[in-house]
C-alpha cells in the first residue's frame, strides 16, 4: 500500500504532463515493471527466481528509474529513490550502502537539475533519504520478524539440548559413582559370601549405605530440576541433610524477597550444599539466611574441610564460578573459603533493591524466577541485546526524524518572520515529541500508566497540534497530519480506528483546500499523508512486535527448559527410584541370610547385580531423553521384585501389543506403584491386571496393604512426584488416572487409555 501511495504521487505529476496517450501508457507500464522490481527487492520469496538475477534486475531498476526522467523531468524523479532503497537490499552492507550513497547523491542532482529554489532542494533532498528509509525499514523488518518468529523453535531445541547436557553431567557426577560403587561392592561381597560371610555382611552394609545416599542424590537432583526459592531450598535441605546423616541447623529470617534475589540465593544455597554433599565428608552443617540494612545474606557452613581427601572449594572454578558471576550482575557479592576454625564458608549478599532491567517489564511476558543455571543465558540477553529490536528502533527513530525535518523545512520555505518561525517550531515539536510516545510508550519508564487514558489524551493534544496552528498560520500551516491518522491506528481500536485515520485525513484535505492551496498540492500533500499515516502505524507496530517477539523467544526458551527439567524429574524418580528402592530392600535380604543361607543369598545378590546394571543403562536413558519401556517387561520384573520380598504377585496380561508411548507410560505407571508398594505400605498381596475394554487398555495395580486410616499409600513423599507425575503422563497419551481404597479394603492404582483405532 506504501508502494502504491508513491507511485499515485508520481503518476498525478506525470498525469499532469497532459503527455500523449502512447506515453501515459508507457509511463504506466514503467511505473508497474518498477513496482513488480521493487516488491521483488523488497520480499525475496515472492518471486524465488528473481534473487539469481538481482544484479541485473538492479540495474534494469536503474534504466527504468532514470530513462523517463529525459521526457516527463521532475515529475518522475521519485521514482530514482526506489534504486536507492533496493542498493541496500539487494547488495550486501559493504556494497549496499555505499551505493545508497551514490544515488541520494544522483536523486538530488536531479531534483537540483529542475528545482527552483534552496526550499526545494533541501526538501527533496531529505526526501531522497527518507523515502528509501522507509521502504528498507517496512522490507527489512518483516523480514526480521519472520526471521525471528522462526528462530523461536530452533532456540527452544537448543536450550533443550543444553539442559540435557547438563543434566547427563550431573547424572554421571553424583549417581554414576554411588551406582559403580554399589556394583563393585556387591560382586565383593558375592565372593565372600561362601568363606567369609562376616565380610560380606560389612561390604554389604557398606552397600546400603551407598545406596541411601543415592537414594538421597535422586531427590536432590530430581529437585534440582524444578523452581526454587530460598525458604523452599532453606526446607528442603534439612530433609535432605538428614537423609545423608548430616546434622543440620537452619536459620531463616529473610520475609518475601524480590524473584531474582530469592532466585540467586536459592541457587548458592543449592550449589553449595551439593558440593557438601558430593565432595566433602561433612558431619555438621550451619545455614543461616537473613535480611536487614537493605540487604539479604546467606551463609552456608560445614565442617567438612580438614576430613575430605580433597578441599571442598576445589570446585570454584565450575558452579560456584557462574553464580558469583550472576550475585555480581544483582550488585552483591559471594565469598568461598575455609574460615578460621578450619570450616569452609560460603557467604552471599546481595542488595534487595531489583537492578534496572534493559526494558520495561510491561513489554514483555512476564518472567518466573528461574533455576541457577538460567543465569547465563539471561546474562546474555542483558550483556548482548538481540539486534532486532534494536534495528526495529533505530529504523523507526529514523523515519519519524525525517518526517519532522521534511516538514520543518517545508514551513521555513514559506519564509515566516521569527515570531511565527517560533511558534511553528514549537507545535512541530510538540507533535513530533507526542508521536515518540505513541509509537514507543511500551519502551517508556512509565509506558504501564500510559498505556491507560493518556494515550487517548495524547491522541486528542495531537489533533490540536495540527488543527489549531492552521486557524493561526493559514496556507503557511501544513503540519503533519500523518502523524495524528497513524497514531489513530495504533491507540484506538481497529473499529474505530480506520475511520477516525480516514477521517484526519479527509479533514486536512479539506483545510488544505480552504486556504487556498493548488490542487496538484493537495492531490500531493493528500497522498502523503496516507502514507505518512501507513508508515507510522506499519513501523511502531513492526517495532513492538520485533521486541515482543524477542523477549517471548527467551520465554519460549525458558518454558521448553522447564518442561524438559519437568521430564528429567520424573523419568529419575520413576525409572531411578525404583531400581535404588529394590538395591536397599534386596542388599537388607542378603545381609539377613549372608550367614545362614549363602546360597539364597548369592542368588539375590546376582539380581541385586542386575538391577544395578539396569539402574547404570537407565542413567543414560533419563539424560538421552529416548527411553522406551515395556509393560510385560516391567510386570515380570515386578513379580521377581515382589516375590523377593515376600509379597504374593498374581499378573494377567490381556492386552496384547500396545503404541509405543501408551506402553512406556503404562510401565511407568507400574514401576511407580512398586515402588510405592515397596516404600510405603504392608502388602502381602498383590494382584497387575491389563486388559482391552471398549477400544481402550486398562490396567490395574491392587494390593492388601492399605493404611488402616484408609489413606491412599502411593504419595509423593521422599521426593517423588506420586500421583500427580502419574496422572500428567497417563493425561498426556489421552488417558486417566484413579487411585484409592477399595469397598474390600484392598488399595487400587488404575489407569485407562483410549486406543487409536488401526488403520
């Protein structure tokens, strides 16, 4: 529509050449081979063909842009601005530019060639600027956009990717060792078991203790994956102290904190207790957490420096590195050493006023605080804008500046006195000053209060700064009329906006005719006000999506994160908790019968050694994010497992084979509620059932070892996510899941899924 606006301007003035109708007519078939050139230039993938070519299309562009100008003069000059704008985006910037150069030169020299005045030439020379201004920056910043919009998903995968890779790190570092160990172990003890069976039972106390502390590391790290929060970490690591044999006191006088301090800490707190845990020997923990004079501290100190084989802040240079780069970018400081009694100390202070953000928070998605490992990436974003919303701006920035030097120079050709020249100045200011705020009040300090009734009352000044001054300043008063429809687009609503934008419009067309202005003036100025207002409202907009876009891309990012952190935990507690679950249960069976029965003994200790086995493979499934499960497979090991305990398993599996996911997700559902079986009732029986109902699977999981309060026994409690990470996997295949005591007294965990029909 821009495009088109500026060759009506062009086509009245050669119109009004009164030129034979073979001319019009050639003059016409020039003006559409240059529109078809520029729309080309200006979206490359309208005609995919054309961009081989673009070299010689460029030039063509020039023989038909500069040609006409001997037969119809001036009157086709505007057409030589359009070269100028498709130099910069057909040619790359080293080339592009510089040509951009030469043809605001050559554009000049030809309106130089025909003008009859400094007023001309000084405003047909800020036109051969801004013209190509705006076609680069409408051409340029859809294509950012969608550039943009693209790169959402791709950015998104990659933090996903990222995140596994973290993940598979962590795995390796804190469960791959325990599960190593528990693996030499038992093969030991299985040696000893026949000759030294007092041996074996050290070894295999040894083994359970590893195990527990395993046990411990999953819900660490499971919860390691989800939101934190200084008092919810602060909680969380009595529980977790305890669990490794730690004595812990936990002091916490903090209140509610502003998100990226309660974050941050959170986040030292968390790394420094893992640390502890992984690379000391510490007997005795102290965290103290508290917030006066402005300021929130946290310590975290333990005794384990002097009883490690190796110091505990050797570790520096990774996590804690990276956190005291983020306490740093809050304006507060971390500090990591041994202290003077020999303890090592983590200390953190961190101002509790929030730094100023690099825009306002209205403008883009809100942010929810985030893990301790988000900290780069948001470094980042600060550090190293996205240039696009900075482009978006600078282009914008730079049309309305041209409009307000255009129109300036206009009003000075009228040659007024100092009074009037003032007083022009001033309204021209003014509306130029009204139109910054509307199209960038969502980059503004007070961009929340303005996007109110301000924006309404702003739009209503704007009309009277170019209404008012043509009562004063008659013909001499053009003002810029674009401006007040363009900011009718943006602010009012698309029913009413149009037509008030129509409206601005026509009524200064109308005062333009009233003072007497020539009518190849108004046609001119008529035009250009349409245009000016596309413009504005196509540039303003573009701007603020560009922004939106570019903030809803680290959203996007950091919500696939989540989900993938999300999927980390339960596939850890579901396919981890249950094999380190059956290890302790298995190893406490064997140490009762190392002595009296080696044999039975050697026998469970030959699956406690598959099972490890497996534990090792699913380690490296979890953080591959590939794993496949089979419900028969599952229910078989269920019964070994059950049976190894003393439970009585009775399995009837109707269902025949099932959709990959609805398998996996079934076998889940059962290896969790062995688990749970395991962890958290007194079963003596136990009954899987999996059968085909009316085009759905359904498959049950009973046992007699519900709580005489009647409470449910698979929970959530020790980490795990219980029912709830239960029923968002059953949902996520179409299905639901129901869990409670039966009229008989018997607990049942059932779940049913709607099958695809074949075919």
């Amino acid at each position: 529509m821009v495009l088109v606006g500026f060759f009506v301007i062009d086509g009245s003035y050669v119109w009004a050449e009164h030129p034979p109708a073979w001319q019009l007519g050639a003059a016409l078939f020039g003006f559409a081979a240059i529109l078809l050139l520029q729309l080309g230039h200006s979206f490359p993938r309208l005609f995919p063909v054309a961009p081989r070519y673009r070299v010689v299309t460029w030039v063509l562009q020039g023989l038909l842009a500069y040609l006409p100008i001997m037969r119809f003069g001036v009157a086709w000059g505007g057409m030589t601005e359009f070269l100028t704008a498709s130099a910069v985006l057909v040619f790359s910037a080293e080339i592009g530019w510089p040509l951009f150069c030469l043809c605001v030169v050559g554009d000049s020299a030809v309106f130089f060639h025909f003008a009859d005045g400094w007023a001309t030439i000084a405003y047909n020379t800020t036109e051969a600027v801004l013209i190509p201004l705006i076609v680069i920056g409408l051409s340029r910043m859809s294509g950012m956009i969608v550039h943009l919009h693209r790169s959402r998903a791709e950015l998104a995968r990659l933090a996903v990717d990222g995140e596994r890779l973290r993940f598979a790190r962590d795995l390796h570092d804190v469960l791959g060792y325990s599960l190593s160990a528990v693996s030499l172990k038992c093969e030991l003890a299985y040696r000893l078991l026949a000759d030294a069976p007092a041996m074996a039972r050290d070894e295999l106390t040894g083994v359970l203790r590893t195990s527990r502390k395993a046990l411990a590391d999953v819900r660490s790290v499971s919860r390691g994956y989800r939101e934190m929060s200084l008092s919810g970490e602060a909680d969380a690591a009595v529980s977790m102290l305890a669990a490794a044999g730690i004595r812990a006191d936990v002091g916490y006088d903090c209140g509610q904190l502003p998100g990226p301090v309660d974050t941050a800490l959170a986040a030292v707190l968390r790394e420094g207790l893992t640390n502890m845990l992984r690379h000391s020997k510490a007997e005795h923990c102290v965290i103290r957490a508290e917030a006066h004079d402005a300021t929130a501290r946290l310590s975290v100190v333990n005794d384990g420096v002097g009883r490690a084989s190796r110091v505990v802040h050797s570790v520096a240079d990774g996590g804690l590195a990276v956190l005291e780069r983020r306490i740093r970018a809050l304006g507060g400081s971390l500090r990591h050493a041994p202290d003077a009694d020999g303890w090592f100390r983590i200390e953190a202070a961190v101002p509790l006023s929030e730094p100023a953000l690099p825009e306002p928070a209205s403008s883009r998605p809100a942010r929810r605080a985030a893990s301790g490992d988000d900290d780069e990436a948001q470094a980042y974003e600060c550090v190293y804008p996205d240039m696009v919303p900075t482009a978006a701006t600078a282009i914008t920035s730079a049309v309305l500046l041209g409009y307000f030097v255009a129109s300036a120079v206009l009003a000075l050709s009228f040659e007024p006195g100092p009074g009037r020249m003032a007083a022009s100045a001033a309204w021209l200011v003014g509306a130029c000053a009204l139109q910054v705020a509307q199209s960038f009040h969502w980059r503004l300090p007070w961009s929340a209060w303005w996007a109110g009734w301000p924006r309404y009352a702003a739009l209503a000044l704007q009309a009277a700064f170019q209404f008012v001054p043509s009562l004063l300043f008659g013909i001499e008063w053009l003002g810029l009329p674009g401006f007040v429809a363009g900011s009718a687009l943006l602010v009012l609503p698309a029913a009413a906006a149009w037509p008030v934008a129509a409206g601005v419009v026509a009524s200064s067309t109308l005062a333009l005719y009233l003072v007497g202005n020539a009518t190849q003036d108004i046609i001119y100025l008529s035009a250009y006000d349409v245009i000016c207002a596309l413009v504005v409202f196509g540039l303003s907009r573009m701007a603020q999506l560009a922004f939106e876009l570019h903030w809803s891309r680290a959203e996007i990012a950091r919500l696939a994160v989540i989900t993938e952190r999300l999927r980390f935990a339960r596939d850890l507690h579901d396919l981890l908790g249950f094999s380190l679950s059956a290890i302790t249960l298995k190893c406490e069976l064997v140490r009762r019968l190392a002595e009296d029965k080696p044999v039975q003994a050697q026998g469970e200790l030959t699956e406690v050694l598959q099972i490890v086995r497996q534990a090792l493979a699913d380690v490296r499934t979890v953080a591959g994010g590939t794993h496949r499960m089979s419900l028969s497979a599952e229910a078989e090991s269920a019964v070994t497992m059950l049976a190894g305990v003393g439970i009585q398993a009775q399995v009837r599996l109707h269902c025949g084979e099932l959709p990959g996911d609805v398998d996996t997700v079934l076998a889940t559902l059962l290896r969790e509620g062995m688990t749970n079986v395991l962890r958290h009732s007194q079963a003596k029986r136990c009954l899987i059932t999996a059968e085909r109902v009316a085009g759905a699977v359904r498959l049950s999981l009973v046992n007699d070892g519900v709580h005489g309060s009647g409470e449910p026994v698979l929970d959530s409690r020790g980490g795990g996510s219980g029912i709830g990470n239960l029923s968002t996997r059953v949902t996520a295949v179409g299905g639901s899941l129901s869990a409670g005591p039966r009229t008989d007294g018997w607990f049942e965990l059932a779940a049913e899924v709607e099958l695809a029909p074949a075919g």
